[in-house]
C-alpha cells in the first residue's frame, strides 16, 4: 500500500507539472537568490516563534520545580486520550465531508455541471495525501481530476481553489469579528504581548473595505477597461455573485464552528480550562496565524501561548491537534485513493 501510495503521489505529481505546457514556456525564471533568502527568513522566524514559546513553558516549569520537558510530561499524561480519538475522529470525518461538499458546490457552478459530490470525494480525500508532500500538488490534482474528466482548462478549476480560499479567509475574519465583538475584554486581556486590538482592527478595516471593490472590479462595474479580469485564472471570481459568496461561505461554516467546540471540549480533556467564547474569539485569529508561510504553521504555536498566557502548554496542544488532523485525512485519503486513482488514471482514458 505504502509503494502503491507513493507512486500514486508520484505519477500525479508529473502530471500536473505537464497540464499546461505552455503554461510552463510563458513562465519567468525562478528568481533563486529571492527563493533561498524567503526561505531562510521564514525558517528563522519559525525558530523565533518555537523559542519564544519554549522560554514560556520554561518559566512556567520552573514556577512548578520541574524542567519543560516534565512539565510538558505532566500534561500529557493528564489528557484524556481516549475521549479525544472519540472527539478528533468524528470531527476529522466531519470536516472532510462538509470541505468536499463546498468544493463541489463551487465546481458544479462555476466549471461544469455536470459533476456530482460522489465524484469529488475521492478526488478531495487523496488531494489530503498530496498535501503532506505539497499543497500545490493537492491542488493540482482537482485540476488534472476536472481536466481529463469534464475538459474543463486548468486555469478555471484554479480560480475556483481561489474562489474557496478566499471564501475560507472572510469566514475567518467574519467569525473572528464576531468574536472579538462579544468578547472584547478577552482579547484586551490577551494583548500583553501583542496589540491585538489594534492588529485585528487594521485587519478588519482592511479586508472589509476590499471586499465590495473586489466584487465591484469582477462583475465589471469598476475598472471597465481593464483586462486583468479577463484571464482564465480569475474565471469563478468573474462568474461568482455576492449571494455565490455568502452561500459557499455558510457550506463552510459548520466547520469553523464544529472546530471551536471541539477545540473547546479537547482543551477540557487536557485540563485547560477554556470557555467557548475564547475560543470563538481567539481560534479564527490562530487559524489566521496558520496561514501565515511559516514551517510548522510556527506562528500559530506563538499565537496560542500569547492568547493564552496562563497556560503556555498549549502551544504543544496544538501541534498534537493539527498532526493528528492532518494525519488522520491523510487516511481517508487512503480510503479513498483506489477509487481516486481508478477515476484520475483508469476511466478518463475511455
């Protein structure tokens, strides 16, 4: 299984280097210097966020007379693991259900309507497999699925992974208003560290004075003259309409809140003492962190112990909670990935 997987892996990795190979000649150079210096930069920041949380777990151990790693010993052994794996593994089916429903939603509006949800979903649970080695390839993937499927050209099916990307951002944002709007004291508590408040409100501002522009410049009531629209990359954000936004946005929403309860309840099973309106306030701004181009999604490991001073160990929580989310998508995918490889390899050739 694990040579069958890899080849797999390998075989669609190829396959999507070569969709377009015009693509490919029209491309610039790889600016290299640029390339090494991103990812020097990153890597250190990364180092900076896991040493800064490491120096607060250690002042917290030295609180109790024990060294981190005891402390972070102690904490562990305390979770309630078993009532976890009966928490984390329904969510993580959960979610993989709901994230194949909204892509195939998106798919079936804005490439081709003649594809069903019993097809994407092997096509999404092996796109989790993908993603261990590289989310690009995951990417890649649905768009090979659609081109040798349904014929639809490469660069519509990325623009909808944009159209859901920035769907899964404005909820982010959106919940975490809402939050921060109910629970503010929380965050002005939170701000030791970080002017969240401040950081958040610019966010915000930023992000919903875009938005009407962004629907505005699309559709083509600004900007007429400009062409930029017109490139098959932004196909689903031309096609897209306000109501297409907010409809794609509430197929997504059950897992946003389904991650906060369960995040509320998993932290209870470590014996972090966590209310749900933290966590409706501080897990979309985390999930943000997350996004950031940081290995080890390091800036929200920082985030964590900033938002949550008393308990620095959480920062170790939620490295737990996101390898065995990704790991366990991973096994759908495993699931999956005979149907997946029949539809991708076998069936497009008839």
């Amino acid at each position: 299984m694990k040579q069958k997987t890899m080849d797999v892996i390998v075989s669609v990795t190829i396959r999507c280097e070569s969709i377009e190979p015009e693509v490919a000649l029209n491309q610039k150079p790889v600016n290299k210097p640029r390339a090494i210096v991103f990812r020097i930069t990153t890597w250190a920041m990364a180092m900076g966020c896991f040493y800064l949380v490491y120096n607060r777990t250690e002042k917290a151990a030295q609180r109790e007379g024990v060294t981190a790693v005891e402390y972070l010993v102690n904490f562990f052994q305390g979770a309630d693991w078993l009532h976890w794996l009966m928490l984390m593994i329904p969510y993580s089916i959960v979610f993989f259900l709901v994230d194949a429903h909204a892509t195939w939603r998106v798919i079936k509006w804005f490439n081709t309507s003649e594809i069903k949800l019993a097809n994407i979903l092997p096509i999404r649970a092996s796109a989790y497999i993908l993603s261990l080695v590289n989310e690009q390839v995951g990417k890649g993937a649905m768009s090979l699925y659609l081109l040798q499927r349904y014929k639809v050209p490469v660069w519509q099916a990325v623009s909808s992974m944009i159209l859901l990307g920035i769907v899964e951002i404005y909820q982010l944002l959106i919940f975490s208003a809402i939050g921060v709007f109910f629970y503010y004291d929380l965050i002005v508590e939170a701000s030791s560290l970080l002017p969240l408040t401040s950081i958040l409100g610019s966010v915000y501002l930023v992000a919903f004075l875009y938005f009407p522009f962004h629907i505005l410049y699309f559709n083509g009531s600004v900007f007429k003259k400009s062409t930029l629209r017109d490139k098959q990359i932004f196909h689903a954000l031309r096609q897209a309409r306000l109501t297409d936004y907010v409809l794609v946005l509430l197929c997504k929403a059950p897992n946003l809140l389904g991650a906060v309860v369960v995040y509320t309840l998993a932290l209870d099973l470590f014996s972090v003492d966590v209310g749900f309106g933290q966590m409706m306030a501080f897990l979309p701004v985390i999930f943000i962190a997350a996004a950031l181009p940081l290995p080890f999604h390091a800036g929200a490991l920082l985030l964590w112990t900033v938002l949550f001073p008393s308990f620095p160990e959480v920062g170790a929580f939620s490295l737990v909670m996101h390898t065995f989310f990704v790991s366990f998508n991973a096994v759908i995918g495993l699931v999956f990935l005979p149907k997946a490889n029949k539809e991708l390899f076998i069936e497009s050739r008839v």
